[in-house]
C-alpha cells in the first residue's frame, strides 16, 4: 500500500446580478444561454440575439465562460419565483 494518494475535487461558485429587460419581459423570451457574465437573450419574433450585461456581485477570481447551472427569477433580487432553469 502506497503512502501517496491523489485527490480530485469539483468547486463552484455561485453569483446574483440583475438585468432589466425593458419593455420586454422575461414571458417574451424564446431562448436563452448564459456565457461570459452576460445574458444571451433571443425574443420571440425576433431573429437577432440581445446581449444584457449581468455585472455579477463576485470576484474576478470567477471563470465566467460557462456557469453549470443557472436559474431565472422574478424581481430584483428576489428569488421567490422561477422562471426558468438551464437544467
């Protein structure tokens, strides 16, 4: 039996910012996908892709290409009703 072990481990972060999507709402959103701390958002009846800056309240440390999770709620701050979740 050897002395030397190895360990492998899986850390996350989790972040909160808000986008205001005016006049839209989040009802108008046909797709979505979250990449670079930004918010990719496809209307419905509309070809073109809108960008929204989600100025997320972490560090720099944060790799923000891909989260592995993301939810969608309703209000500023508040995260009583989801919207939708990238599960």
């Amino acid at each position: 039996m050897t002395n030397i072990i190895t360990i492998s481990a899986s850390y996350s972060t989790t972040s909160a910012g808000v986008v205001d999507l005016s006049p839209k709402t989040w009802g108008d959103v046909k797709d979505w996908y979250i990449k670079w701390d930004t918010l990719h958002v496809q209307f419905e009846g509309d070809e073109q892709w809108v960008e929204f800056a989600i100025n997320s309240d972490a560090s720099d440390g944060v790799d923000w290409k891909r989260p592995g999770h993301a939810d969608i709620y309703e209000g500023e701050f508040e995260f009583k009703k989801e919207l939708a979740s990238s599960y």
